[in-house]
C-alpha cells in the first residue's frame, strides 16, 4: 500500500493536470530534468513521460533501445525526460521517486525497469512490491525505500515539475515527444517516425 502522503500529492497534481489545454513544448531541459546524451548535441530531443502510462512504456521497450543506440549513444541527440504524471498518479509518483532516489546514475535503469514491469504492477496490483523489488535491485534498502516515498521536498519538487509542464509547455498526455521546441508527436511513435523528424530538424 502506498502512502496516504503520496496519494494526496498525486491527486492535487492530477487535478491540475486535466486542466491542461493545447499541447505544446519545452526545448530542452529545465532545472531537475533528467538528461542522457551529449548537451552539445544538434538535436534536442525531449520525452514527456509518465511512469503509469502504458503507452510511455511501449516506447521505452520497443523504441527507445534502438532510438539510443541510433542518436543518443552517437552524440547525435541529447535526450530530456520530463516527468509527467497520469492515472494512477500515485503510481507514477511513486516510481519517479524510486529513480531518483537511486541516484542520478542509476535514474534511468530504473525507470526502465519499472516500465518492464508496468504489465506486472498493473495486472497483479501488487505496486509497493514490484517497485520495492526494484528499488533493492538498485541498491536501496526496503527502509530507504519507505522513507524515498515519504519524502515530502521529493514530492513538491516533482509536482512543480509537473505544474511546469502543464502551465508553460502545455501538455495535457503522455508520451508527448518535442525535437528542438517543436512538438512532433503525442502517443505512440515508431522509428522511423523518429528517423524522419531528426533528419528535418538536421537540415
């Protein structure tokens, strides 16, 4: 069971969050924003993403691996995840925590491990146990788990992130993808989808 703290964050974010109008989006990344890739990179590209999104994570197991490989891991795009929160917000709440009190480098292990486990989380309900199953993987013990959860400076600053999100840049869903300030797609994206707005954006 998550705790009632957390529960309470997520949903005075989520009421904020469904205010949201027009789409739109940030050129890159702003203060607390997780980046991977070489900032000097031509190409910003930026994810909006939520840790409770099913689409979100159809991209971060089918697309991004050869997405990274391809740009990111080649210094050709330097790549910004903003955190976004969607139902069940305290689910995605809770994961974002766990990755970022696992550290900056172990931040995107983890959030790539609660996507590969969203199915499981979702289908057996079984939340604290998948996410504190994770969180030791990455060296947290189940006491600084409880205590990651908890963390009330952790939670205020995620959801002025995602406050951010929806007042400045817009977004109303997720996964909302923005190459250089411009936003090319809301949903779910292939590849070669990718390929050819990174080739507009190069020219």
């Amino acid at each position: 069971m998550l705790s009632r703290r957390l529960l309470l964050a997520a949903a005075a974010v989520a009421g904020l969050a469904l205010a949201g109008c027009n789409k739109g989006g940030a050129s890159g990344p702003a203060e607390g924003d997780m980046t991977m890739g070489d900032a000097n990179a031509p190409v910003k590209f930026v994810e909006y993403a939520s840790m409770s999104c099913s689409h979100c994570a159809t991209f971060n197991n089918e697309v991004f691996p050869a997405f990274k490989a391809k740009y990111i891991d080649t210094g050709k795009v330097h790549y910004t995840l903003k955190e976004f929160l969607t139902p069940p917000e305290q689910v995605a709440t809770a994961g974002f925590l766990v990755a970022r009190c696992a550290g900056k480098d172990k931040y995107f292990s983890v959030v790539d491990a609660i996507f590969h486990n969203q199915a499981e989380m979702f289908q057996t309900g079984d939340v604290r146990g998948v996410l504190l199953r994770i969180a030791q993987s990455a060296g947290l013990t189940e006491e600084q788990f409880n205590a990651c959860l908890q963390d009330e400076a952790a939670i205020k600053a995620l959801n002025a992130r995602v406050e951010r999100a929806v007042r400045d840049d817009r977004i109303t869903g997720t996964p909302t993808f923005v190459i250089n300030g411009k936003q090319i797609a809301s949903g779910e994206v292939t590849l070669g989808q990718l390929d050819a707005a990174i080739a507009e954006a190069s020219k």
